[in-house]
C-alpha cells in the first residue's frame, strides 16, 4: 500500500515537516500505567485521521473504514495489551543495543546512531535524553559531515587509494621493465598508464583529495578487535 499511496503525493506531501504542520502525523507520548512509566515516545511519530483522509481517500472510497481510529491509535482497543507491547519493545530494544557496548561495536557507530544506542540502552546519552536541542543536533547530515567519525572515514579512504595506486604503479612499472614484454607494452600504453597512475598518485595524496571526497560514505576501519570496557563507563562517553 505505501508504493500506492507515495506515487500519490505531491513531493512536498511527503515531507515530515509538511505533515507535522498540517497535523497528518502526531507524536506518540509516554504515559502512566498502573504506577508505571511507558515510554511509547520510542515509537516516533504516527499517521492521524487527517492523513486517512487527506491521502488514503486518493485510493479508497471510504478510507475511515479501511482505518477505523482504533487502528490509528492501537491503545484505544486495549490499553494493558498497548502498554505490555510498548514495554516487550523497549526491552527487546534495550537487550539488542547492549550487544554493541558488550562486544565493543559501539566505537565504530556514528555519532547518531551512537546517540540511539545510548538511548536504548540507558535512556539517555551523557545525561541527556533525546529531546535535548544538543542531541536533536546530531542527527543532520551537516554535523555528520563535520564530525571526527566522518573525517576518519575519509582520511581511511585516501589512506588506502594511495596505497592501491602505488601497487598500480608497481605493477604497471614491472610490466614495463619485462624482457620480451616491450611490443606488447607498446600495445596496452603502459607507459603512458604508468604517468597517468604517477600524476593520480600526487592528486589523490594531496588535501584537495580529502575535499574531493566529501559527501562520499569513505571507507571502514579494519581492525582487530575492540577494548571491552566496563559498561557504566561506556554509558557516559
């Protein structure tokens, strides 16, 4: 149904700031149960009967129907049953996001979703929880950009082109130097190759390389293995 019902929207319809402003989607809030805190603020933001109206009419006839309000708001047919659910889910969020602090992995997580792991795991990130405007912050591809995770996955990328184009250059030099080779180094321009592969090297050697490649995903750390470290002392990095 999704497929159907984006081909029928307007570009600046599926925009979230859009349907916030006009009141298609609404936030899901946490809320008191039984003397508990359920923290259904975890499950983001969901459709509203304006949306079923405004766009789920554009494919069917009474789209009411189709997705009545008990639907939309699943807490209205059984609160106890939407309160276990919430909770089944922040605990099955919370058993997976330790997995990243127990084996290490959450060195190599940017910086959102190093926020998020954080989030699932202790509820907040350096104290913080996820409504702060400094934590909110984060999660622009602008700051992803600026951030020391990116710039070494950058300077990874270039660290790694220079070394496959020096063993270009090798491979290409050796060729050309092979007694009984000549006519068919001839042939293939390994020469001209090898200047090309020269002149590459300086380029991608050079800081403008690093600028080049912004905007790219740059290259993962390989690596033997994390420190494991005690996990109240991950929680406040």
């Amino acid at each position: 149904i999704i497929p159907e019902l984006w081909c029928r929207m307007r570009p600046e319809e599926r925009e979230p700031e859009y349907m916030i402003k006009h009141g298609l989607l609404e936030r899901v809030e946490d809320f008191e149960f039984e003397g508990r805190n359920i923290s259904a603020s975890r499950l983001g933001w969901r459709i509203t009967e304006k949306f079923v109206r405004k766009f789920l009419g554009r494919m069917f006839d009474n789209p009411s129907v189709v997705f009545p309000e008990k639907m939309l708001k699943p807490e209205l047919q059984d609160l106890a049953v939407y309160a276990d659910g919430v909770e089944n889910l922040a605990e099955a969020e919370n058993k997976s996001a330790q997995l990243y602090f127990k084996d290490g992995a959450i060195h190599d997580a940017s910086p959102p979703l190093k926020i998020v792991l954080h989030m699932m795991a202790y509820g907040h990130y350096k104290g913080k929880t996820i409504d702060d405007p400094e934590i909110r912050a984060q999660f622009t591809r602008e700051a992803l950009l600026e951030s020391d995770w990116y710039k070494q996955r950058l300077e990874i990328k270039q660290e790694r082109d220079v070394a496959l184009t020096q063993r270009h250059i090798k491979s290409l030099g050796d060729f050309l130097n092979k007694k009984g080779y000549e006519m068919e180094a001839k042939r293939l321009e390994i020469a001209d190759k090898l200047e090309k592969m020269k002149t590459d090297l300086e380029f991608i050697s050079s800081p403008d390389y690093i600028t080049f490649l912004e905007g790219t995903l740059g290259a993962d750390p390989v690596h033997g293995g994390f420190p494991v470290e005690d996990q109240t002392s991950q929680e406040l990095e």
